[in-house]
C-alpha cells in the first residue's frame, strides 16, 4: 500500500488531498471521492496532480505547509 500526496486545483484554488491506496489507478479515483465527502458535492476539478508518492511503513508521512488548521480564529 502507498500512501499518495495529491494537489487539485479547482476554481483557481490548490487543494491538498491524501490518500492511501494500493495502486495509482485506485488513488486517482479516491481523491474524487474525498472531495465529494468534504465539499457535500464535486467541485469542478480543473487538474488533479500526483505530487508525492511513498510506501506506506512506520514513521513516513508529508508535511503540508500553510494550510487550513482547526486552531485558526480561537
């Protein structure tokens, strides 16, 4: 299993989506999936992207810088 580092712009925005799959093909279908759930329906995609890929074993994982934080406004 591998777990996949993807950026999807829509509507001039960048968006980060994580995912862990068995395969690409697998991985690409999911980041759909993930947006649909967090956004109630599909935005318009305009380009999903692979930006990082690694095998999923103890201690990996990705830093995304900037991002939204459930700590912003308290």
């Amino acid at each position: 299993m591998d777990l996949y580092r993807f950026e999807v712009s829509s509507n001039g925005n960048v968006i980060p989506v994580i995912i862990a799959a068995e395969n690409d093909e697998a991985a690409f279908r999911l980041v759909e999936v993930e947006l649909e759930k967090y956004f109630l329906s599909l935005p318009e995609i305009d380009d999903i992207s692979l930006y990082e890929k690694k095998k999923i074993r103890r201690g990996n994982g990705f830093v995304l810088y900037g991002q939204e934080t459930i700590l912003t406004g308290s």
